[in-house]
C-alpha cells in the first residue's frame, strides 16, 4: 500500500503546489497524467524519496519515508523503488550485467547473477548481458533500463514519460513491458506522462491540472 497524505511542496516564496491524496493498493497500475508545469516532475521526486515536500506524508508498505535517515532512505529507496527513466542512464565502461549488478550494490543486496539472468531472459535480451550500451540499440537500452528497475522486486515501479520520444508502435511496445514486468515481478506501477496515446491502458488516473 502506498499513501499520500497532504502532501505540498512549496518553491521559494510563491509558488506552492499541493497534491490531493491518493491511496495505491498493491499490485494497482496507475496512469500519472499532467501537462508541462503541473508538478508532476515535483510528484515524482517526492515519492521516490529526491525531494521532501514541505508538508505531508508519503508511506510505502508501512515505512513513512521521510522519517528514514538520508542513508536509511537511500537504501529503502534501492530496494522498493525502481525508476524508469525516458532515456536509459548506463555506465558506458560496464556490461549490461555489471550496470545491472550495480542496482544491487547501491541497494546493499548481495550479488545475483542468477535473478540478473532470469530479469535479462524474461525482457528477450539475456544473450546481451556480456555486452556493452554502445552495442545495443535504443529498444534494447530500454528494456535494459526496465531490467534494472525491476532487478530487486521493488514494491512500487515507476516509468517517467517512457513514451514521449517514440511513435506509436514503440510506445505500445514499451506500454506492453511495463505492464507485463509490473504483474511479473508484483510491482506496483505509476507511469508519469503527459502522452495521451496511453490513457487507454490504463483504469487508474491520477491527474494533475
């Protein structure tokens, strides 16, 4: 269960944005919609424990995040948030396996190279585990950005405007990943956008104006 409870963040000394509550059962996919400046991008900080609303609380399965210290919240955040972000962010030197492994280094999970192989081999790519970023291409870097947030069965997953660079084909394509690694891996799922070709596959919005 996640809960935000009154949450609003406020910057500088005029502009303050409040969001209204929003309670996630587990297992729920959820539609993050907003235009440009409709805070979204603030939502997504907050509840991924980046930035600490000036007010409100955020609670992920009994854990109010904000109460954790900064070295406790990084490593809650390592093992029950995956983010998946519009472009992939991979060390160019280190495998795909390695980039994977680092997922849970920071997370401070011991090494599993067998759970690496399994996420790799469910998103069709676990014949590229030994290979470089510069050698796949951008729908491959994808799904590898998808392994990385799922690599340690995290609670809630969350995809920030996966879709916004792709046409229309690509996009159902990645929709379907994520949609499939969420139930997978029974990871809750917020996909932040202000793509309207998704709306469609989802039942649960969360709208920002």
């Amino acid at each position: 269960m996640i809960s935000i409870q009154s949450v609003a963040h406020r910057y500088g000394d005029a502009h303050n944005i409040s969001f209204k509550d929003w309670e996630i059962k587990d297992g729920e996919q959820w539609l993050l919609l907003g235009e440009s400046g409709s805070g979204k991008t603030t939502l997504l900080h907050i509840l991924t424990g980046i930035l600490k609303p000036s007010t409100g609380n955020i609670n992920i399965n009994g854990t109010s995040v904000y109460s954790l210290s900064p070295r406790a919240l990084d490593q809650f955040r390592g093992r029950n948030i995956g983010i998946i972000f519009q472009r992939p962010h991979l060390i160019k030197s280190l495998t795909i396996a390695e980039n994977i492994m680092l997922a849970q280094s920071f997370a401070s999970l011991p090494e599993n190279r067998d759970r690496i192989h399994e996420v790799l081999d469910s998103l069709g790519i676990a014949d590229k585990k030994n290979t470089y970023p510069s050698e796949l291409s951008q729908g491959q870097l994808q799904r590898v950005s998808i392994a990385r947030a799922v690599i340690n069965k995290p609670a809630l997953l969350i995809a920030d405007e996966p879709t916004s660079s792709l046409d229309d084909k690509n996009a159902i394509a990645v929709l379907n990943l994520l949609l499939q690694q969420s139930g997978l891996n029974q990871a809750t799922l917020i996909v932040a956008t202000h793509d309207k070709r998704v709306k469609d596959a989802f039942t649960n919005t969360y709208e920002l104006k």
